[in-house]
C-alpha cells in the first residue's frame, strides 16, 4: 500500500481500523471475555474524543509516538 496514493480521510479511515484492532486485542488479552464488555470498553478508547485526547496527552507532554513502523527506529 502507497499511503501517497489515497486522500487524508481514507488514511484516517484505514488507521482507525488499524487503533480499534489494537485495543480490541488489548482488551481480550486482558481478560474481557463478554462481547458486549469488551465492546464498551473498546467504544471507551476508540471514539473520536478518547482519541484526541490520547494524542493531546502524548504531544503536551512529549511524549513520543511510534505513528508508523519507520518512526521505531
């Protein structure tokens, strides 16, 4: 995939997959075994305002953040 082939908002769309397969598997290895828990908990950290935050957090606080592989070193 050429990230230069396609427009911010099917970057965005694709990444906010990419963050709730995160957190989902997350939430599974910590134990949430229930559908409806583990979908509440994960509706918790991947809508839109749980998101800003986390990003307000990691950039007022200098925090750094892996956004892609090649940001990892």
């Amino acid at each position: 995939m050429n990230p230069n082939q396609y427009n911010g908002l099917t970057l965005a769309y694709i990444g906010d997959a990419v963050f709730e397969l995160i957190i989902r598997k997350h939430c599974v290895e910590l134990g949430f075994g229930k559908v409806n828990d583990l979908h509440k908990k994960v509706i918790k950290y991947t809508n839109g305002k749980s998101q800003s935050e986390f990003i307000h957090y990691f950039l007022e606080n200098n925090k750094s953040i892996a956004l892609c592989e090649t940001d990892n070193g």
